[in-house]
C-alpha cells in the first residue's frame, strides 16, 4: 500500500480548498446576469405601464426569463465541463437555486392566475436563497443583500402598484447587482 506523505497530504488538502474557492467565486456571473436583466425588466415594465401605457407591458417578464435561461443554461453547461468533478458547494447551491425557481415559478403562476401581482412576493422569496448563499459562502455583500430583499419586499406592500417595479428593480440593484460586482473583484483578486 502507498502511504502518502504529510507533504502530499497538505497538498491535496489545498487543492481542494482552491477548488472549493474557484467553485463559489463563479457564481458572481450568475449574480451579474439575473441582475441586469431583472432591474432592467423592473424599469422596463414601470416605462410600458405608466409612461407607454401599454396593456403588453408584463411580456418584458417573460421575455427576460427566457434569455436569461437561456444563458445562464449554456453558461452553466460549459462551466461544468471545464470544472469536472461537481464539488459538494457546487450540490448545495444547485438545490438551493433550483429549488427557489420552482417555488418562483409556482408563485408567479399561482399570482398571476388571482390577478396578484407578484413583484412582493418575489422580492420576500428571493431574500432567502440570496441570504443562505451569503452565509454559506461567508460573503457578507449577499447575506445584506438577501436582507434587504426582504425589506424592500415588505416596503412594497404599503405603496400603489405603480411603483412596485421600481422598487423591484432598486431591490436587484442591492441584493444582486452590487453583490455580484463585489464577488467577481474577490474572484479576480483570489486569482493573483
């Protein structure tokens, strides 16, 4: 039997801590691209219904979602090949995030079909895995960032309608937006 050295032992030990490390930092992109594209349909939304006045101004929502998964599919398609072997993080936000956009999806149809809208709601939900992936990667710009998805979700219940895609948007500019930007600059300074 092969014994491994206590060299080689640290070796592998830091490797997987380096793995671990590429692993999360990644998931800046992922940030980044929903939080673009959402404070974007956000805006675009409140400029079709109250500017425009358009009855077809909720077809931004759907449309962002499509794109969205689209890319972020292909994305993480090829980002799973370059890495191999999925690492346990990689497990546990893989079932944190997929089981927030079935939940997402289920209230979003569930909303729309009572004639609810949904923008509070989402806001409430997505404070939780955006705060649970915080913790998880001790990151504190998500944890806050979940935190205040929670609070602007609870502030968008006292105001009209109106005004609610708006807050919706200001709420991925602090829960996703901001945090995205201060993960990929801890990603590139890992890297050096």
């Amino acid at each position: 039997m092969n014994q491994i050295t206590e060299k080689e032992s640290l070796g592998i030990i830091q490797e997987m801590i380096h793995r671990a490390k590429e692993s999360y930092l990644r998931f800046n992109f992922y940030f980044l691209l929903w939080g673009w594209l959402l404070m974007f349909a956000g805006m675009g939304e409140y400029i079709l219904d109250r500017q425009v006045q358009s009855e077809y101004a909720w077809v931004v929502w759907p449309a962002v979602g499509i794109i969205g998964g689209i890319i972020a599919g292909v994305h993480g398609a090829k980002k799973g090949k370059e890495a191999g072997a999925m690492t346990f993080m990689d497990r546990v936000f893989g079932y944190v995030w997929t089981g927030f956009v079935i939940t997402l999806i289920l209230l979003i149809v569930l909303s729309v079909s009572n004639r609810m809208n949904p923008g509070s709601y989402i806001m409430l939900l997505t404070g939780l895995p955006t705060f649970i992936s915080g913790g998880v990667l001790r990151f504190k710009p998500l944890i806050i960032g979940g935190v205040l998805f929670w609070f602007f979700g609870f502030f968008s219940f006292f105001y009209f309608d109106e005004y609610r895609s708006l807050i919706f948007s200001l709420s991925i500019i602090t829960g996703y937006i901001l945090p995205g930007y201060m993960l990929k600059k801890h990603e590139e300074n890992a890297r050096v």
